[in-house]
C-alpha cells in the first residue's frame, strides 16, 4: 500500500469528510487522484454516487476500480483524461489533495470547467503554504520537505490562499463556499525548534489563515460569491459525544458530533431526549489542544468526571495536562433524560504555555513511568514474599501436625494398661539408680 491509503470516517474533521458534505447523493461524479479508492467506496456505496476516477498509480487505480463505474490510470498532467471522458458532464468534480502534485495545476483545473455541468460544483482541498509554523521556519531560514504534511515531498507546487482565489478567478469560476481543516502555529508536523522569540510568535499567529492547515473550498460557474474583503472563515469545532452503559466506555451505544465556537470563552452543551439506558456521556472537547475550564456548572441530577487534570479542591477547575481533554458526565437518575453543562474555556495557543503543558506532560509521564516500575517492583517482591510466607505455614503447619500426632500417640501411651503395670518398675529402676551414685 502506498503513503496515500488512508481510512476515511465521515465523522472526521478532516479533508475529505468535510469534501464529502456538499456532494449530492446519486450524482455523478469525477474524481482526480482517486489513490486506493477509500473516499471512492464511500461515495459509490453511501451516497450512490456514479463515479469515475483518473489515478495515476497502478495498484491505486486496480483498486479504486473496484467502486467505481470508470476511470482511466494516467498522469492527469498528459491530458489523456480530456479524450476518454469526452462528452460526460459530471455534477461535482473532486480534487482532494491533487491539485499540489501537479506542475501546472492551474491549467488542469481550467480544462476540467469544461466537464461540469451547468449546476455542478467543482470541489477541491489545497494544503496551505503560508500556514504560521512554515513562515516561523522561513524565518530562520529553513524550508524542510516531509513524508507527508505541508510540504509533501512530492508537491510540485504550492498555494497560499490568494492563489487558490486566483486560480478559482481564471477558470471563470465563482467560489461559494469556503471552508478549512486547523492546527495551530507550533501543533503541525512543520513545527520550528526556535520558537524563542514570543514577539515573533504572536506576529505569525496573528496573521490571517495562520493556523490553516488545509482549504476545502466548493466552486460553480455562477451563484453567490463568499469573496469579501472583510470575509473571515469561522469554522467552529466539533466536540465528539459519546453515550454509553458504563462507566469505561466499553460498549458505545451511540455517538455524534455537535459543533461550538472555540473562540468563545463560555461554553454550553444541553442533552436532551437522553436514552434511560444510558448512564455515562463523553465530550471529546478537541484534539491537540491543552485546555483550562472554569466555573464548572452542571444540573443536579447529574454530575461531572473529568480525567488526565489537575483540579482545585471546589472542583469548578480543571487544567488539562494531555491534549486529548474530555469530560465524562454521569446520570444520577436513569430517568433523566436532560443535562445541561456550562463552564468557561480557555484555550493555551501561546508557545511558551504550549511547550510548558508539553513538558509537563513528559514529566509527569516519565514520573508516572516511574511509579508503575516501581509499583511493579514492589508487587514483585511482595508476591515472592506471600509465596515464601505461605511456604513457611504449610512448613508449620505440617510440623504442628506431627507434634499434635505425636502428643496424642503419646498420651495413648500413658493410659494403655501396660504402662500403668509397669509403674512400680519404673520406681524401683530410679531407686537402683539412686543407690548406684
């Protein structure tokens, strides 16, 4: 399998999962750079979607055929793809992660126009180049390709936002809708090892689209443009809810998404029509992010679990000191079937805080490690210490046995017939003995 063969869940707040939101079920459509046919099985086989594939590995392709109606193995970049869809008008043209591969990508996504329909929509995810940690690296003069991220060592070419408008613009295209996937500067794998100068820092983060990691945009041949100059893409969060019968999450009975402004400071969560058997809820606040709540509220019949904090002894504070923040709720009554949950949010995007929350991670990592080796040492030496005590009883006990035997055949001994006859026997052997001396 090749680096692109990636699961896809809907429910993720990634790329193709937001892609996937504004294609109609039972469209026909024509997607670039299909790879091993993840997003391809999911639109033949959830959304009944006709689709049709150009890919340009051989394996990828033999596979991406498997859930699609066509396709044409090829580099998109010969222009073989134009002659064999000749004559096919497609309702969303896709271009996840694609069009950053390409040489002349402008010109690809030009001559695609061509094949959209008059209602189509063509859809497209651009990483973003102008994200905060490459011009922190940039400005230490540094420009470092990866496996995969930013700066695919197989990208060819590189857009920041005003070029993706641009290339929307000479296709006589209007974009509609506009959408992005986030990291925060100092979260991506492009993350600097300088980040010591704070000034620097809150300059960078203070940029537009600083903290884009991708754009996810949808675009048509006419309709209402989103371009605006004081346009600004506000995408909120989305916080994972989990319902479940116990209270270590082992059996899932339900799971879903709801969405919240993690910019706004005091935060509210209210569930309703709670099933009777669900006893435990989750909230998967956000992923890679150390956070602090305040002013922790919750209705009476219910009450708050929060793990992996330090929390002040009226627990209405909690400091996460792992990136993964959740909280679990427990239903008093079975009955209850709404909770309401307010507290103040507080988000640690500054690197100084960021790097100490990560240190103190490591460290209380490390000393947890510590603790368990230690733990585990400990029960090692108590266990062979049970084991040598547990010996040590059977060894009495059996001795205390032997005695118990002897002290009953003896006592036999002293009231057997025999031994009383020979009493004075035994006297007149003293007596001789006596005289002997």
């Amino acid at each position: 399998m090749g680096k692109y063969d990636f699961d896809f869940t809907v429910k993720k707040n990634d790329a193709l999962s937001l892609i996937s939101t504004y294609i109609k079920p039972s469209s026909k459509v024509l997607e670039f750079g299909s790879a091993f046919g993840r997003f391809t099985n999911y639109l033949s086989n959830q959304l009944n979607c006709e689709v049709h594939i150009i890919e340009i590995t051989h394996d990828g392709f033999q596979q991406s055929m498997e859930y699609a109606k066509d396709g044409l193995c090829s580099d998109v970049e010969t222009g073989q793809w134009k002659e064999y869809f000749k004559g096919n008008k497609y309702d969303h043209i896709i271009f996840a992660d694609v069009l950053e591969h390409l040489r002349f990508p402008e010109k690809v996504f030009k001559d695609s126009v061509e094949y959209l329909k008059d209602d189509g929509s063509i859809l497209f995810s651009i990483p973003n180049t102008a994200h905060g940690d490459l011009i922190y690296k940039l400005y230490y003069n540094s420009f470092d390709y990866t496996d995969l991220g930013l700066l695919d060592d197989t990208h060819a070419h590189l857009f920041a936002y005003n070029n993706i408008i641009k290339m929307i613009s000479d296709a006589s295209l209007v974009l509609t809708d506009i959408n992005y996937t986030q990291f925060p500067v100092g979260c991506t794998e492009q993350r600097s090892n300088k980040y010591d100068s704070l000034i620097l820092y809150n300059l960078v983060c203070e940029k537009r689209y600083a903290s884009v990691y991708q754009f996810i945009g949808e675009c048509k041949k006419s309709g209402k443009s989103v371009l605006d100059e004081d346009y600004k893409i506000i995408v909120p969060s989305k916080c994972s809810v989990v319902y479940s019968d116990s209270k270590d999450f082992n059996n899932i009975i339900s799971e879903y998404e709801i969405e919240y402004n993690i910019d706004n400071k005091h935060i509210n969560f209210i569930f309703e029509n709670i099933p009777e058997n669900v006893e435990y809820i989750r909230l998967k606040l956000h992923d890679n992010m150390y956070m602090q709540l305040l002013n922790i509220d919750i209705n009476y019949e219910a009450e708050y679990i929060i793990n992996d904090a330090f929390i002040k002894e009226d627990g209405k504070e909690a400091l996460f000191y792992t990136k993964q923040p959740c909280i679990d709720i427990h239903k008093k009554e079975q009955n209850c079937s709404k909770i309401s949950i307010s507290f103040e949010l507080t988000v640690f995007y500054t690197i100084d805080m960021y790097m100490y929350m990560h240190q103190l991670h490591e460290h209380f990592g490390y000393m947890l490690n510590l603790y368990r080796n230690a733990n585990t040492k400990l029960n090692e030496v108590c266990n062979t210490l049970t084991s040598d005590l547990h010996k040590a009883h059977d060894e009495l006990t059996m001795v205390y046995n032997e005695l118990y035997t002897a002290h009953n055949e003896l006592n036999m001994v002293y009231d057997s017939l025999s031994w009383k006859i020979t009493k004075p026997l035994r006297k007149l052997k003293k007596i001789l003995k006596g005289r002997q001396r």
